[in-house]
C-alpha cells in the first residue's frame, strides 16, 4: 500500500504534463496580476460589486504574486523539477559514466561510403597516428586489438546530459533566494524633507514602521533639466548619521544607490513642500547683508551679539499680506517675536503708521539687526525607496549557473566516436562511426573533421 | 527632419522592395530575383547601420549622447535591423533564400511603422534618469535579439502551415519552393533556442539593471511579468520537444502563441500602468 503511494507520488510529480500544466497556470496568474490593479490600485476597481470585491479580495487577486496560492505553484513546481531531476538524474549519471566497449560492431552497419578511407600503410603506424589524433582530440579513449581489426573509441561533451539538471538546479537556486529575500529582507519608503532627517521607514508588507540605529538627512534635493523641460537628474544629498557622527555622506542618484549597513537606498521619487524655505536678508547697520536660507525651526546664532534667531513659522501668504516668515530673536537680555514681510513697502504705503499700530511686523524691531524676506521657495522632499535583501546574491548565483545550464543543454552534446581498422592484405581499411546524444548536423561534420585529419596525417587522399 | 530620420525612412522601402524579391523568388522559382533580394538586405543594412551611427553621433552633437535604443522609435528600428541581421546570417548558413519572403516582411513592418506612424515620435530625446545606466544596451541589444529570434521562429511556422496546405498528387509551383517540412521544423525549433536563451539574457540582465535603478531585482512590473509569461510559455514549447517529442504541426501553434506573448510584451504592456513605460 505504503509503495502504491511512493510510487503514485513519484510518477505524479515526476511527471512533465504536471510541469507544463503548472507552467501554463502560472503564465495564466501571472497575466491576472497585470490585468487586476495590484496593491494600490484597489481604488481604480470601485465598479465591481461588493460581492465580486470580496471574491477578489478572498482570492488574493489585488496581491497576486504574493498570494498563498501562488506561493503553493510556486512550491509545486519546486516539487516537481527536485522530483523529476531526483528520477532522471540515476539515468543520467549512467549516460555520462558507462563507457561503451570499444569492439561494437553496430554503429558501423549501414555504414555511409563516404566514411570509410582505404589507405596503404603500415597498420601500427595507421593505429597509432589514429590514436594520438584520439587521445589529443577527445577523452576516454579506449583501444582493443586483434589480429585483424583494431578498435578505437573516444568520446566528448558526456558533460551535457547534466545541462538540463544543472538548468533545474538554478531554477531552484532562484526560488531558495526569493523565499531567502522575503523571509529575511524587507522593502520600505523614507521621505524626508530638504534638511530635515529620519531614522524610520514605511515597510511596504503589512504597513510597519521600522526604526533604525541611524539617521539619514537629507541636507539638499535637486533636479536638473534638459533645455527641451525633461529631466536629467535627480540628487540627494544625505548624510547618515550614527552615534552623533556622520557616517557616510555622498549623493544618491536614480541608477546609482547607496548601501548603508546592507541596507541599499534609492533615489525613487520626489515632491514639494509648498513654501518650504525661505531666503532672508539681515543687515547690521551698514554692513554687507548676510543672506540666509532657511527652513522652518533653523536656528542662527550672531556671535558678536550673543544673539539667537529662530525661524518659527514660513507663510506663502499671511493674512492677505503676501509672503512673511515669523521670526523669534533672543538675547540673554531681549527675547522678541515679529513678522518679516517680503511686500513690507507696500504695506507701510497702504498701512500708513504700520510700525506704529503694529510692532510685531518691524523687521527693525531686534536691533541692531534689520531683516529682509527676499523670496520664499517651495521646498523638496525626497522619497527614497530601501530594501535589506539578503537572498540578491543566491539569486545571482542561480542567474550565473542558468546561463551555463544554458549553453552546456543546447550547445554541448555527448559524441561517441568509433573507429575500426582492418587489415586488408595490401591495404588499411578505416571505418569512422559516431552517435550523438543530439545534433546529428555536427556530428556528420564532425566525422568528415575526423576523416580529413587521418587523410592528412597519414598523407593519401 | 534629422538626416538619419530620412535615412531610416528610405531603408524602409529598400526592405520592402526586398520583401518583393524574395517574394518573386518563391513565387517564379527562379535564382536571379532572390540573388537580387540578398543584395538588396545587405545593402539596407549597411544603410541602417550607417544611419543608426549617424543618430548615435548626432546625439553627442546635441550634447545627450547616448546609444540610439531609448524609446519606441530608436527599439523599432533596432528590432528591424536585428531582424535582417540574423535572417542574412540564416541565409548564409543554410544556403537558401526562400525564407525571406516569411521574414524580411517583420523589419519592413517595424521599419514602416517607426517611421510613418504619428504615435512614434523620431526625434531623438536626452536619456531621464532612470535610463542613465550602462545596462540600457545589453539589456536591450540581449532582449530584441530573442524578440527578433522569436519572429523568425514565428515566420518559420506560418511557412509550415502554408505548406501543410500542399496538395501531395499535384503540388503547386509555390508550394515546392516552400522548403521541407523537416527543415522548416528544424530550423524553427533551433530559432526558438536561441530566442530563448537572448530572452533569458535579457530578463537578467534586465533585473541586474533594475537591482540599481529600481530598488528591487524583480517588481512585477507588467514588462517584466509578460516577459516570465513569455518565457514559461518557450520553456513550455522545449519541454514538450524534448520530452514529449513534438514535433512539427504542434509546434508550429505553440510557436504562434509564443511569438503573441512577444508582442504583448512588446507592444501589449504599454497599455498597462508600469515601469517600463519609456518603451
């Protein structure tokens, strides 16, 4: 009973109509993840019914590829490429190991005219040339000889009956470092705004927030643009942070991300924070102006004043008097808060006496100091796409072998290469027969090769 | 109009009338128009090779220098151009020139398409970010060789079934020209190979090159997807040659099928949101 199974198990999953039956579904479910809107797109599908939109959402269908049901056809597959190759590969490491006896007389029946060469020679000069060309050219060479016939064999490529196991293998290979990548890694999203950092991330599974043990800042984000308007670059500064210290600091640009404790960080998008930074002139008595950049909550300090400014509040229009940024001034004996407005000279023709009525918008009011808004930005925010994966490099290896796996199945094949020599009185006569495990084109090209090479060595056309 | 813009459209009639010859040399049975046909590929593809360095120079000349495989328009002329390379290889190879009637018609259509169609747009544009990778070439070169193998191989099966169509008591002129099922087999499953193996190359080189752009080696971006789909679908052709031997009729369906998830690959997922939306 307990072998019925085994081998009702075996021949089940062994079998190649369960492997294209499950090629095709996956083809299939593959497809319905291009058609049905994934993850985020559910919004898209406010047409179906609430019936139909449970029925999807039971089946997984807005997350397809990560579904239970396309995990087991994925798992089913594995199971029938490690039981299919577990069957074949006895077979086949008999097909690369036994080497036929060298005296066969079958692959010469029927035997082609043009394969067989008459020589006058001397039959052990004949049998040794033959057997150097042999041992040079191939491996396993083997010889028998009789007082009449001689027999040699050699063969090559018996290596490729492995090239559809090692194909397989990779296959595996792949798989192991998908299920590696996701068990272990994780994928996630940080925007941060120019000048500000963050030391956690979205995850994109589950809608975690993961902390981390540093800090990443993003000190500028800018574009730059073609003359015809399309962008050519995309560059965030960052400084990651550790410990108080900056640990690395570089740019991160799209094709050209940063890794950072296994973690890679892309540039992935951007966006902009409307009125975000703000330029403002300050002037002490007639001196040069000292322009600053700033966005909200920067801090300057004027050392020979002992005084501290702090951008409190950025406004694109305060009150319908146009830009204005709110500023708090201290000193260890003054402590003041008034508005900076960048149309203060039309306010105070419209307003006249608006000092007067309203101290708090004097830009003069933190003396010695005279504060200018001269324009307010939009500010940037950088949206930086990471992921930890630490099966990447299983999955790479398995990319590397399927490519061998590749060339060695379609371009290698197993030739075997017999040769007879007879002793015929006043002549040598020599037979060239071969098998091929496939390619009979070669093959046939190959025997020609063969001929032509004992014709010039042994000098007789 | 740039000067390899004109060039391009020109080579689309030296195909066609290339797709003529080969077509007169199937239907008269005669050497001297196939002959003519040969020359006239060869020359088309001088004139499009030529032309497509010209477009790579005169995008250094306009300060974006880059490879002409970055859009819609520069991939057609590329998929052409591929095309009648590996059919002029084909044809040195097999030492007959009555496939090209099944064949150079693919590079006229891509050729005429890129450039007559108002959709296409031929101007050549800088690279955006994402494609500012050393990977855009081999990515793309790997990709449209399986595509353009794929297309043979697909060409190849209408062959096969137009054949099929031979009446054994009194086969017709055209018919006869038409070559034997067996090779025709033969040479479409060896097409098929290596569309696989380019569309394999292409795949990884394509997540090699999305590890670094896109943050992830696989997305399931639509592009990506449809080219798996595509590739479970020739795996599936193999696997049914090499195990099941089929041969022949069967193949030749599978092999439409295959070349169908191409062009959706192609063309198809452009109209599916997606990554790969510059192609």
């Amino acid at each position: 009973m307990l072998s019925k199974i085994k081998t009702f198990f075996i021949s089940f999953f062994s079998s190649l109509k369960l492997t294209i039956v499950l090629l095709l579904i996956i083809a299939i479910a593959s497809i319905l993840g291009t058609v049905i809107p994934q993850g985020t797109g559910i919004g898209s599908l406010g047409k179906l019914s609430p019936g139909a939109l449970k029925t999807f959402k039971f089946f997984q269908l807005f997350d397809v590829y990560h579904s239970i049901w396309f995990l087991m056809l994925m798992a089913l597959l594995s199971l029938n490429l490690i039981v299919c190759s577990l069957k074949n590969a006895p077979a086949a490491w008999k097909r690369f190991s036994i080497i036929p006896s060298p005296d066969r007389s079958r692959p010469f029946e029927n035997l082609p005219s043009d394969r067989i060469l008459t020589i006058k020679r001397g039959k052990d000069q004949v049998i040794s040339s033959i057997e150097n060309f042999l041992l040079k050219k191939y491996k396993r060479v083997k010889k028998k000889e009789s007082d009449e016939i001689t027999f040699l064999y050699g063969e090559k490529g018996a290596f490729s009956h492995f090239g559809v196991y090692i194909i397989h293998a990779s296959i595996l290979v792949i798989i192991a470092g998908v299920i590696v990548g996701s068990l272990m890694g994780f994928e996630g999203v940080m925007n941060i705004p120019e000048g500000e950092s963050t030391n956690a991330a979205h995850l994109r599974r589950h809608s975690e927030v993961k902390k981390f043990d540093f800090t990443v800042k993003c000190n500028t984000f800018s574009i730059e643009y073609y003359s015809n308007g399309m962008p050519k670059e995309y560059r965030s500064n960052l400084s990651f942070i550790k410990n108080n210290k900056v640990a690395f600091q570089g740019p991160l640009l799209v094709n050209h991300p940063i890794t950072f404790q296994d973690i890679r960080f892309y540039q992935a998008n951007y966006g902009q924070i409307p009125g975000g930074k703000a330029h403002i002139a300050v002037t002490k008595d007639n001196e040069q102006p000292n322009i600053l950049t700033a966005v909200r909550e920067d801090s300057f300090h004027f050392k020979e004043e002992n005084a501290t400014i702090t951008i409190k509040k950025i406004e694109k229009d305060f009150m319908n008097m146009g830009p204005a940024v709110l500023i708090a001034a201290q000193t260890p004996d003054v402590k003041v808060n008034f508005w900076v407005f960048k149309n203060i000279k039309r306010l105070q023709s419209v307003i006249p006496g608006l000092f007067e009525k309203f101290p708090k918008f004097n830009p003069g009011r933190f003396k010695p100091f005279n504060f200018t808004l001269n324009e307010i930005e939009d500010m940037y925010y950088t949206g930086i796409q990471l992921s930890h994966d630490p099966g990447v490099p299983i999955v790479a290896a398995g990319s590397f072998i399927i490519i061998f796996g590749i060339f060695i199945t379609f371009f290698s094949s197993h030739r075997k290469i017999w040769i007879r020599v007879q002793d015929m009185e006043d002549k040598i006569k020599i037979s060239v027969a071969g098998t091929s495990s496939k390619d009979p084109v070669a093959l046939q090209r190959e025997i020609g090769y063969i001929l032509k090479n004992i014709k010039n060595e042994l000098g007789e056309a | 109009m740039i000067i390899n813009t004109v060039i391009l459209s020109w080579v689309t009639f030296i195909y066609f009338l290339s797709a003529i010859f080969y077509t007169l040399k199937m239907v008269t049975g005669r050497n001297f128009p196939g002959i003519i046909a040969t020359y006239i590929s060869l020359f088309g593809l001088i004139v499009q090779t030529i032309a497509l360095i010209l477009r790579w120079i005169e995008s250094y000349r306009l300060g974006i220098g880059h490879a002409p495989l970055s859009n819609l328009y520069e991939s057609l002329i590329f998929f052409a151009w591929v095309i009648v390379l590996l059919y002029l290889i084909i044809e040195w190879r097999i030492k007959s020139r009555n496939l090209g009637a099944f064949i150079i018609p693919f590079a006229f259509i891509s050729m005429a398409y890129a450039s007559f169609s108002p959709d296409v747009k031929s101007r050549i544009q800088p690279l955006i970010p994402a494609l500012q990778s050393n990977w855009l070439i081999s990515h793309v070169i790997t990709s449209f060789l399986g595509y353009a193998a794929f297309t043979i191989a697909f060409g190849l099966a209408l062959m096969y079934f137009l054949k099929g169509r031979e009446k054994s008591t009194s086969p017709g002129f055209f018919f006869k020209m038409l070559p034997g099922k067996d090779i025709l087999d033969e040479l479409s499953y060896q097409s098929i190979v290596m569309g696989f193996i380019f569309l394999t190359l292409g795949i990884i080189t394509g997540s090699v090159w999305a590890y670094s752009a896109w943050g992830s080696y696989w997305s399931w971006d639509p592009k990506e997807t449809w080219s798996l789909i595509t590739w479970l679908i020739y795996a599936t052709i193999l696997h049914s040659r090499f195990v099941r031997g089929w041969r022949g009729r069967r193949m030749a369906i599978m092999s439409i099928i295959g070349f169908a998830s191409v062009l959706f690959t192609y063309f198809g997922v452009n109209y599916l949101p997606g990554l790969h939306s510059y192609f």
